[in-house]
C-alpha cells in the first residue's frame, strides 16, 4: 500500500489515522512491509514501540481496528491452529431460553463446539446485529453449529433436563445423563421461567462450595459439556 507522508498523516482525523495504521499493520502481520515503515504512524499517534512478536503486532492491529471503527467483519481474523476433527456431535440438545448476552451465546456455541453435543436452539429469533456480536464471541464455531430456533419447546427432544440451581433436583456428581436429550439453559438473571421448568423431565445442578449460588450460564454450559463427555 502507498504509505502517507508524516505531514499528510498529521493532517488527518483521529479516526482515519488509526485507519490508515491499520491497513499497514495488516500487510506487516502477512509479512508483505517491514515493521520499520509503521513506526512513523505509531510516533504520530503517541503510542509506545510495538514488539515484532505477533501476539504484540495482532493487539496492535486491534487498538486501531477499534479505533478507527472498523465493523468486526471487515477486521483482521487471526488465523489459529485449528484441526479438522471427525468425532460426531452427540444427540444431546441444547436450548437456551431468552438470553440477554451474545457473548454468552457466542461462548456457548464454541464450547458446544469443542464438546461436540447437539444442536443449540434459541427462545426466539435475534437481529443481523445480535448475530455479528455473537460470530465475534464463537470465533468461527457457528459455521460448524448453526443456532436454530425453536418456539415451541414440546417440540425438543426428550428428556428435557432443566440445568438450574435447586434443592430438590440431582447434581451433576450422581445424575446420569441419557444419550438422547435436550439440556435447558436460562436467563442471566432470571433463570429458566416457570413454564420452561414446568415441562422438564428432571432438574440437575452443578455443586458449589462458595457464597454465590449461582455461575454464569456460559461457564455453567462448559462444566456440564464437559462433566457428559467425561462420563
């Protein structure tokens, strides 16, 4: 890319410097520009050196990506160490009912990923904008797992377990989970609501220990993926 003079760079707003940095840092990161003909642009913009490693150049390409508002679709993908894996997902379900965060929604996606489970349904349908914050979180995962939307819940597949924190349900220490299901995941605050829970076949809790009595939905997904595939 044709490289802006210091006095042409200066002149330009905020946003279009961090633009400009990061289009350049992307050719750096793919190795096609020295990291030397950045240093100008980082100079300008009162930033401290940058690192040659790639962990440093990739943070780097993020300030100015967010800086410069750049839409997550159109920023740089970090390529990872991915492998094609030919485990089968198993034919346990999962439902998620009116979740509020898509970053819990994201992770949920790429632990059902790497757990390999079922299928992940949602209450109801999101907008395109819900969906973006959600491709951000799954990094790449919803293209192996697609979200699919279910309104009706008898229509799930039986037995619909209820993963909720109750004192009158099994733990995950001593519940067996069938091969055939559908896992039920609540609300952030709220939980699973009333009509939800009044269809479950059972209601199984993850033990704590601590003064919370509850764990973030995401990270309670992880726990119960992980506590099935170990039995």
């Amino acid at each position: 890319m044709s490289k802006l003079s210091n006095k042409k760079f200066s002149s330009l707003s905020a946003k279009r410097q961090h633009k400009h940095a990061a289009r350049l840092l992307r050719e750096i990161v793919e190795g096609r520009e020295e990291l030397d003909s950045y240093r100008p642009y980082e100079k300008a913009l009162k930033l401290p050196a940058a690192l040659k490693e790639k962990r440093s150049l990739l943070e780097r390409l993020d300030l100015h990506e967010q800086n410069a508002d750049i839409p997550y679709a159109n920023q740089y993908q970090i390529t990872t160490d991915d492998k094609e894996s030919n485990i089968p997902f198993l034919e346990i379900d999962i439902y998620l009912e009116d979740l509020r965060s898509m970053h819990n929604i994201g992770a949920i996606l790429r632990s059902n990923e790497a757990f390999r489970l079922g299928k992940i349904y949602l209450s109801k349908e999101l907008p395109t904008s819900a969906l973006e914050k959600i491709r951000k979180t799954a990094m790449g995962a919803e293209k192996i797992c697609p979200l699919h939307i279910k309104n009706d819940i008898t229509k799930l597949k039986r037995p619909l377990i209820a993963i909720e924190t109750a004192e009158n349900g099994s733990t995950t220490d001593s519940f067996v989970f069938p091969t055939k299901c559908t896992l039920l995941f609540g609300n952030e605050k709220r939980g699973l609501s009333k009509e939800v829970l009044s269809f479950a076949d059972e209601i199984v809790s993850i033990p704590l220990f601590g003064n919370k009595n509850s764990l973030n939905v995401a990270t309670a997904f992880a726990i119960i993926a992980n506590t099935i595939r170990k039995k």
